[in-house]
C-alpha cells in the first residue's frame, strides 16, 4: 500500500520508498528525512483543498507531504497489536 492510500490515524511501518528515476532527488531526500524500512508512520491529517498536503508523523518529527510525494513510499500496516498485518 502507498502512504498516499493509509487511512488517517492507522499505524503502518515503510517498506520502502520507490525511486521513479536515476538518482531521484525526493526519495533520496524522503530516505534522509528518516522514511526508511522499519520505521513507524501515521497520517495525522489532510489538507482541505483536496486533500493535500498530508501530515505525516514518523517517529516523533511531522511533515506535510504532497500526495504524489506520499505516493513514492510504501507500507505495511500494523495489526491492533502493532505487529505487521
């Protein structure tokens, strides 16, 4: 699932953060901002013009992401239990 499609307030943990071209520049950028496999992610909030941008909690650190920024990072979402489902 894209980070982009995770319903708010669902926790889920990245898998990984597609890279659309050589030396892509956003997801190098999204990697260093801490979007890296394992890590925990919830989507706090969306913006009220369609939907954009999204707040996005990583760790303890928020950022507003573009949904097609979003789109590039992939998820898995945790169970109730917080284990992968």
């Amino acid at each position: 699932m894209k980070l982009s499609e995770l319903p708010r307030r669902i926790a889920a943990t990245v898998e990984r953060v597609e890279d659309q071209m050589p030396n892509d520049a956003i997801a190098r950028r999204l990697r260093e901002l801490g979007f890296v496999h394992g890590e925990r992610v919830e989507v706090m909030a969306a913006g009220p013009i369609a939907a954009e941008p999204l707040l996005v909690q990583i760790g303890f650190t928020r950022f507003a992401l573009r949904r097609s920024e979003a789109a590039r990072i992939c998820v898995v979402t945790l169970g109730p239990t917080g284990v992968t489902a």
